[in-house]
C-alpha cells in the first residue's frame, strides 16, 4: 500500500517522500488508519517491522492539521538510546510539518536538564521519555500535561520486563482521562494484556506474527561450559577479518568481565549497560558505528530499536530466556542484502531456552561441540529429555523413549566454515 492512499496532510506525505519511504510496512498498513480515526490501539509487531514510524506518520498528521503551543503526545520507550532514536527520527518526518519534539532521560548533567524543564513547561508537539527521568521532572509539580491527546507506550513488553509499571500508572495519573492510548509491544505476555485492559478503551488490535530469521543469518549453535566461551569464540573469529560484533549477555553484571577477558585475548572491546553512565554510552556507541573498536558488549538494552547495521556478528553469550528476543538479538545482523554470522553458546543451564527457540522456528537446532578437539575439555552434553514439555513428535523431543540418533539434537562435531570471510562481507 502507498503512503498517498492513506488521508494524510500534504505535509505529511511531503516528509514521507523526503524520508524516501515508498511502501507502507505490514503493521503500517494495519495500524494507521486506526489511530488516524482516532482509536486506542494494541499492536504487537516486532523490532525492525517499521512501527515507530506506523505511530509516528499519523501522531504528526494531528499535528499538521493542528496548531497550539502545548504537548500534544508523549511516548514513554525502555531507554535512552531508543529515546534518542525516535526523536531523530520525527526531526526527519517532522520537518515539513514544523513540528517540535524533545527526548527526556536520564543520565545527563544540568544544561540538559533545564532544556528537558523548559520544554516540559513550555510544551512541545511530541515529549519522548523514559518514566524515571520523566517521574523526576513531574514530581518537582512544573509539568502540566492537561492537553495531552495521544499516549504511546514503545516496547512495553520491556517496559515491564524492566519493572516500569508503576511508574507508568504513575505518569498517566497526570494525563486527561480523554485521549488516545497506542500500546506497540514486541511480544504479547499475558502481563501487557491486563495492562491493556487497564488502560486501552474498546482497542482496535494488530497483531503480527514474529518473523523467521533472515536466510542469509548463518546460525551457529556451539555447546560450551562458561569457561570454555571465550576461547572457543577466540578459535572461532581466528580468520575473520573486519570484524564488526556485538556480544549480547543477559547479565549486566558480566558486562565487564566479558571485555577484560577478551582484551586479554588481543580483542578490542568495550561494554555498555543500563548501568553504564550516560555520556560514557553515547562514546560507546559512536565510536562502535565509526568501527574505531570491533567488538560491543552488551546487555539486551541493545536488543531491540537501536540503529546499529552491516554488523558482521551477533554472539548470545548465554542463550535468551524469551526466543523472540533471540529473534531480536541476530537481527542486528545480514541486515540490507548483507550476510551474517549468529553464534550461540549453550551451556547446561540453558538447554531448556535452545527447546523455546526450536519451538518458534518449528525445527531442531543442530548443536555443535568443538571444546574437546580445541583442548578446552568435554563440552556439556545436549540432553532435552531433561527438559522436554512438549509432546512425542514435538521440536525438542525425541519420538520415543530412547537416545537421541545421530542425525537429531544430539551433539554434532563439526568444524566451522573455512569461508567465514566471504560469508561476512557487509
């Protein structure tokens, strides 16, 4: 569907040909007459589906066809680096339409946060923040929010996940009671249907199913106990050249360990988490887009809405507990016609996650084991029927009561692809 088949203001569709956008995205499509008629909306569509701009596209079309000198709409997003992105992006879209928008988070010093005070109090068209730093701000009592049409909650599964609830109810304590609420999540748990059903009135839903990995991912599953990981990616990237690779951890607390051990290792890297300071982030990512350093570890604040493409690698240190964020994860790479390599670590501990994965995909995984030819020791063994909730037949079980064969999940010895070089190419 072409954006000019929607009813939107020129000046909308002057900054969408500007932007260079030609066909609208499936949860586009979907979503955007809905909140173009005025309707709260719960929309489940996965990062990378083209849902900011399936809100923001209609949320700027109101402005155009409206003027007035207080905030119109507020979205509440996970982190400041997705903040900072959807800001930039209505600079983009909002350029014909002249229309004003400021980020809100935290982390910074005081210039930015008495231009933070300053357009909360004077208004903006669009406020983009995160609920601690905007909490802050609406506690000091300066901050009217009373002609507040639209309401956008970004990634709340995250949210949540983040422990965010209640400073949402907290926040939107402070709204009108008349006004449109647009719920975008990349996962849909039963948490974030009972929030809809608090907040969300008569919704209209979108719902789009999750996207298998792209082809041109070369998916590589390597058991390794944790001491064995990092030697094995070291034998791994051995031949890789221009390397350009973030490593996902679900625990911001092996964030640095990680990097120490791979500087160790003649592996230029750094780390960023949520508890990284907030100038020290944006260095990190900058230099990590300018390739000044080649590897980037990091937290799943990274998983999901930040712009980082032609990465070369994706590396799961340990496996995600939720397979859609694994889905996430390696698509921050093979993104634009390129290739890419995702290589995941299993230990024990993590087995019953590889089942979840091989459930989404409706297939098994093949599991490779290196460590013992590398002189690294015995890898773990893959044994699902420790952890196996499906039934007979299912991914992640045997059609019997015996061993698995040769030829299912059982550990494959299999040395990596000598054409790593060509494969990664971006």
């Amino acid at each position: 569907m072409n954006f000019n088949e929607f009813d939107l203001h020129e000046d909308v569709l002057n900054a969408v040909d500007a932007m260079n956008y030609q066909q609208a995205t499936p949860i586009q499509e979907q979503a955007i007459p809905h909140i173009l008629k005025g309707k709260d909306l719960l929309a489940c569509a996965q990062t990378g589906t083209g849902k900011t701009a399936a809100y923001l596209i209609p949320i700027l079309d109101k402005v155009a066809h409206q003027s007035g000198t207080h905030t119109g709409a507020l979205i509440l997003v996970p982190t400041r680096e997705l903040a900072v992105q959807i800001d930039q992006q209505i600079q983009g879209l909002g350029y014909f339409v002249g229309a004003t928008s400021i980020a809100v988070y935290g982390g910074n010093k005081g210039p930015e946060w008495d231009q933070q005070k300053k357009a909360l109090t004077q208004g903006a068209d669009i406020i983009i923040a995160t609920p601690g730093r905007l909490i802050a701000h609406l506690q000091l009592g300066y901050v009217t929010f009373s002609q507040i049409k639209h309401l956008v909650l970004d990634e709340a599964d995250r949210m949540l996940d983040m422990g965010f609830l209640s400073d949402i109810l907290k926040i939107m304590s402070f709204l009108p009671a008349k006004r449109q609420t647009l719920m975008f999540s990349a996962t849909m748990p039963a948490k974030i249907g009972d929030l809809a059903k608090r907040i969300l009135h008569n919704p209209e839903e979108v719902r789009l199913a999750v996207s298998r990995p792209a082809e041109r991912i070369d998916q590589q599953f390597y058991m390794a106990k944790d001491e064995q990981k990092l030697p094995l990616l070291t034998h791994l990237l051995s031949e890789v050249q221009n390397i350009s690779m973030v490593l996902f951890t679900s625990r911001k607390s092996t964030v640095e360990p990680i990097v120490r051990a791979l500087r160790k290792l003649g592996l230029e890297a750094n780390g960023i988490s949520s508890d990284s300071d907030q100038a020290n982030r944006e260095i990190v990512l900058r230099d990590f887009k300018n390739r000044k350093f080649p590897i980037l570890v990091a937290t799943d604040v990274l998983s999901r809405g930040i712009d980082i493409d032609n990465l070369s690698h994706v590396v799961n240190y340990d496996v995600p507990r939720d397979p859609e964020d694994y889905v996430h994860r390696i698509g921050r790479t093979a993104r634009a016609e390129s290739k890419g390599i995702a290589i995941t670590f299993i230990n024990e501990q993590d087995q019953k996650y590889v089942l979840k994965i091989e459930r989404l995909f409706e297939k098994e995984i093949e599991k490779r084991s290196l460590t013992q030819e590398l002189g690294l020791g015995d890898a773990p063994v893959f044994d699902p029927r420790k952890f196996r909730t499906t039934g007979p037949g299912k991914p992640g079980g045997s059609k019997s009561g015996n061993k698995p064969s040769d030829s299912s999940s059982r550990n494959k010895r299999r040395k990596p692809k000598n054409d790593q070089k060509s494969q990664i190419k971006a």
